[in-house]
C-alpha cells in the first residue's frame, strides 16, 4: 500500500512539473507574431487569395488551343440505312424468251460502326475579353492580397486590445493587493486602538467591511484575468490551459509624436484605400469585356477525323479559320455597356467616400490618441494627490484628529484613483492601437 502511495505521488508530481513545463508566457510581439501565424480569420484571408491566385491562374488559360475529342461506338438491330435497288434484265434479242421485270435487289448496311473526331481551335481574337479577363483576374489577386494586409492590421489591433486589457486587469489586482496590505495595517492600528479605549469596535467593523469589499473585486479581477486569458489565447491560436503573458512597461507609455504619420502619407498605405482604387481599375476592365461581347472573334484550327461506317474505315484531316459575329448581342449590348459606365462611376464614388472617411477615421485616432495621453497626466496628479490624502489621513487617525470614516473615504479615493490612472493607461495602448491600424502599419 505504502508502495502504491509512493507511485501515486510520484506520477502526481511529475505530471505537476509537466504541467508547468507546458506554460507558456509570451511577450507583447511573441503573441503578434502567434496570431499572425495561427489566427483563423486570418488563415480564411489566406485562403482567399489563394482561391485568387487559382482564379488567375484558370484564366491564363484561355490563352491556349481549345482541344476537343469525341467519339462514338453503335451497334443497331438491323442495318441503319435500308433499300431496295432494281436491276433490269436485259437478255439478247436473239433470244426467243419475253422480256422479264427488273429484279428487286434488297440492300441493308450501316448496322454498327464508330467515328472519332478530334478538333484543335486557338482563338486569334476574341474581343479582348481574354486579354481583360486575365487582367481583371490578376487584379483580383492584388485585392486578395490586400485583404490579407487588411486582416493582419484588424488581428494585431485586436492581439494588443486583449493584451493591454490583461495588463491593466493586472495592474488593478495589484492595486487591491497593495490597498489589502494597506487595510491590514490599519486592522492592526485599529486594534490596538479598540483594546486601548480609545475608538469603539465599530470602527473594526468598517474596516472589516472594507477588507470583504476588497475580496470581493479581487474575486471577480482574478475571473475577469483569466477569462481574458482564455480570449487572447484563441485569438493567437495558443491553448489557453497554461497561458500567460510576459511583463509589460504599462506604467510608461511612448509620447504619441514617436508614431505620428502624415495624413496622405497614411492614406496610400490603407489597404481599404488601395482596395477601392483596385475596384475602379476592376470596373473598367469589366466596362471593355463588355464591349468585346459585341465584337467579333475568329480563331484557327485543325482537325482529325476517323470513321467506320461500312466495313470500309476512312480517315481524313483539315484545317479550318471559323468567324463569329455576335449580331443579336448589338441589340441588348449597348444597353450593358452604358450598365458597365454607371457601374465605374459609382465605383469612384465609393473610391472618393473611402478616401474622405479614411482620412476623417485617421484624424479621429489621432485625436484619441492624444486626448488619452492627456488622460494619463492627469490620472497621475490624481494618484499623487490621493497618496498625500491618504497618508494624513493615516496620520490624523493615529493622532485621534480625524474618524475611521475618513481613513476609509481617503482609501476609497487612492484605490479609485490607481483604477483610474490603469483606465487612462490601458485606453492609451487600445488608442494608440487603433492608430498604428489606422495609418496602415
């Protein structure tokens, strides 16, 4: 039994060091790069260009000779083709017999048979439409490809928000370790205090209070962490069993100067922006296949064929130019022609609204980014200034000049106060995110 028990702890241990072999804590950059490798919605972006790129390979294919072979094998129950073929008698006049009717031959053929026919066609001209559709589908795999830039910028933006939030859950669970202590010694003034005679219990009992308010948010900071955890470790495609993050300079964040991009600058490295040109460019070359649907196409080509119809095989080839003028297309084609105008048009309107928007969204970031910055000084006086309070009232309270209520209400203020300065400090990380997206890097 002893034995068992000794194996039991063993395996027990082992699996505890494995577990924390296993854990994983990555850096800011170390989970952008994890999402960038292993992010499903970046992986279907992927997916799609890739899709693009087939599409263009597909369509550089019609360039090449359309090559076709066919053939057919039957077997009928009587011969396919069925007369009768009348042969006169013509005997010598010498002959002294009475002239005969002609004789009824019956004649049946084409009972079974095959044919094969192979043809080789290489277009020559084809309205253009060949030449615009391979344009029109590489530059579907340019806007793939912008898509792709599109989502990296949305998964790093998003990768940081849940990174940052973490850090400042953090931070306010350090706030309330360090307002926890802070609560301890006042438990233990206090006591001393109520032993002596000099403050009632009632002043315990708040303080007490206080300590069960504190536990209280710690218990749901702790949920709220891990809860994060589990989101961000998704998000990067990591398991999330283990996870944590790495430490993390919150406390002092870059001057907004540092990332500052000039407005047009930023415009032409938007990929939304570069992806509403594309979409003009798209419908022009969508406006020129239209019209080459009512030109005429003319191709080359040659041909083998192969047939045993009467017991007799024969096989013959031939080149052939064949010529085809779409006449019945002039009537409803120019009608989608002027649908493929109105369609360009529209699609610079869209062009020239992304572009306005694109720069109002860059200057509303900026703006955040700034404004949280400001944010954060401020939050810091507010601690500074809460710290002071705090520590007289400390002192005023050992000195018998203020109330337990005072002590609390000083407490109270530091702790909102450091909850505050987290707030500006983890709004900051979240703006200055939303500006790097924003500006395209």
């Amino acid at each position: 039994m002893k034995h068992r028990l000794s194996i039991f702890l063993l395996t027990g241990a082992f699996l505890g060091l494995s577990s924390v072999a296993v854990a994983q804590t990555l850096s800011l950059e170390e989970c952008r790069a994890a999402a960038l490798e292993h992010n499903r919605t970046l992986a279907s972006s992927r997916l799609e260009l890739e899709a693009s790129r087939q599409m263009r390979r597909e369509a550089l294919t019609n360039y090449f000779p359309k090559i076709a072979a066919k053939g057919g094998v039957f077997q009928a129950q009587n011969g396919l083709v069925q007369a009768d073929i009348s042969v006169p008698l013509n005997l010598p006049p010498s002959l002294p017999l009475p002239q005969l009717p002609p004789l009824e031959v019956p004649l049946s053929f084409m009972k079974r048979g095959f044919v094969v026919n192979v043809t080789v066609v290489q277009p020559v001209f084809a309205g253009l439409k060949i030449v615009n559709g391979n344009k029109l589908a590489r530059l579907g795999e340019e806007v793939g490809e912008l898509q792709v830039r599109k989502s990296e910028g949305e998964v790093r933006e998003k990768t940081d928000t849940y990174f940052w939030q973490i850090v400042a859950l953090k931070d306010n669970l350090s706030t309330l370790q360090a307002v926890d202590r802070q609560l301890d010694e006042i438990h233990r003034l206090v006591e001393l205090s109520v032993r002596a005679g000099l403050v009632t219990k009632n002043d315990l009992l708040r303080v007490e209070l206080r300590r069960q308010e504190i536990a209280s948010a710690r218990l749901k900071l702790e949920n709220g962490i891990r809860l994060s955890k589990m989101l961000l470790a998704q998000h990067i495609g990591m398991k999330w069993e283990g996870f944590d993050i790495g430490h993390a300079d919150f406390e002092h964040p870059s001057d907004p100067a540092s990332c500052y991009v000039d407005m047009d600058e930023a415009l032409d490295r938007r990929a939304e922006y570069q992806m509403a040109q594309k979409n003009v460019e798209a419908q022009k070359y969508r406006k020129r296949m239209e019209r080459g649907k009512m030109l005429p196409t003319v191709g080359i080509g040659a041909g083998y064929q192969y047939y045993n119809l009467t017991e007799k095989p024969l096989n013959t080839g031939m080149v052939f130019a064949e010529v085809s003028v779409p006449i019945s297309d002039w009537w409803g084609g120019s009608h989608s022609l002027k649908r493929a105008r109105i369609a360009e048009q529209q699609a610079e309107n869209r062009r020239l609204e992304a572009e306005e928007m694109i720069m109002i969204e860059i200057e509303k970031s900026w703006n955040d980014l700034q404004e949280a910055y400001a944010q954060i000084q401020i939050a810091r006086r507010s601690v500074s200034s809460s710290e002071e309070n705090l520590r007289q009232h400390r002192n005023f309270y050992g000195a018998g000049t203020a109330s337990m209520t005072d002590l609390l209400d000083a407490e109270t203020l530091y702790t909102r106060s450091r909850h505050e300065l987290t707030a500006a400090l983890s709004s900051y990380y979240a703006a200055q995110a939303a500006y790097m997206r924003a500006t395209g890097r």
